[in-house]
C-alpha cells in the first residue's frame, strides 16, 4: 500500500511540474482546453472501448463516470438528476481549498472538462446545446468569453464544484 501511494504521489508530482512547464512555456490563459481538445478515443484506451459500446448516451456517461479513473484519475464524478439537466460534477480538488498549485490545478480542470466536452462532440456530432452551463471550481481567467465560445455556452468560475449540465433530452439519443 505504502509503495502504491509513493508511486501515485510520485507520477501526480511529476504532472503538475509537467504542467507548470506548459504553462510557462505557452503563456496562455487556456492551454488546458487546448490540450483537452488533442484527445480522441485512441489516447483514452480501454475506458473508451467500453464506453463506445453504449447504444445511448445515458449508458455512455455512466460508463465514463464508473471508468473514468482509468484514462484521468482525478477526482471521482457524480451524476445528478434534476427536472431539465443531467449534471456531471466532481469536488473541488483539495489543491485548490488550500490555495496550492492553484494554476496547475485550474489547467488540470479544463482539460478535464474538455476532454468530457469533445467525447461528448465525438459520439453526437456537432449539435446545438450538447452543453447548457459549465461551473468551474477555479479561479476566473481574464477572458470568460474563450470559453464560453470554445463550450458554446455560459461558463462560471470560483465555484464550489466543477458541474458540466447536460439537458435532458439528450439522454435517449442512439449513439
């Protein structure tokens, strides 16, 4: 157990310095939506395969949910139901409540949500509203309105959760 938790401490050390060196290299407010945006199905392995036997999306985000640890252990999802959305959120990384690796972290997220965003693309094509909100739990960046553009809908920052909100009646669409 000991040697696993090493191991794991080790290689989350090792991305944020890998991370911090992106950062620092391309100075850019959302670098993590652009590396988000270079993952396909090929660079998620197993997880994907699984995933992409689903007829429906509500089984497709389900399976994403339960094995989402394997292509980005990161925080656990939980899904939401509520009247209109389906919410995907996770909890605000512990870095962040104790204000450290605050960029690294804020660069982890959206890479999180952009990978979450284009499988979403991937599987159902260019539609309209496949995201109706998007709650980032870091900090705000200068310009919102990259986003907001690059998700297609509004995007709020400083949250308690991350919260991707997904209408309803995209659940039953055959993949």
């Amino acid at each position: 157990d000991n040697q696993i938790q090493e191991y794991l401490f080790n290689q989350c050390v090792a991305i944020t310095l890998k991370l911090k060196m992106l950062d620092q290299q391309y100075q850019k407010e959302s670098i993590g939506l652009e590396i988000g945006d270079l993952i396909n199905s090929t660079h998620i392995g197993i997880s994907a395969y699984i995933a992409n036997s689903s007829t429906q999306l509500t089984d497709f985000l389900e399976l994403s949910a339960k094995y989402s640890k394997l292509w980005y252990n990161y925080m656990p999802r939980i899904m939401t139901y509520t009247d209109e959305y389906l919410v995907v959120s996770w909890d605000k990384p512990a870095y962040l409540e104790a204000g450290l690796l605050v960029r690294e972290t804020a660069i982890s997220e959206e890479i999180q949500v952009s990978i979450f965003y284009n499988r979403l693309v991937q599987l159902l094509g260019q539609m309209p509203d496949i995201v109706t909100q998007i709650e980032f739990a870091g900090p705000r960046p200068q310009n919102i309105q990259v986003y907001e553009h690059y998700f297609n809908c509004p995007v709020k920052f400083d949250m308690e959760q991350t919260r991707i909100y997904l209408p309803k009646s995209l659940l039953q669409i055959k993949l």
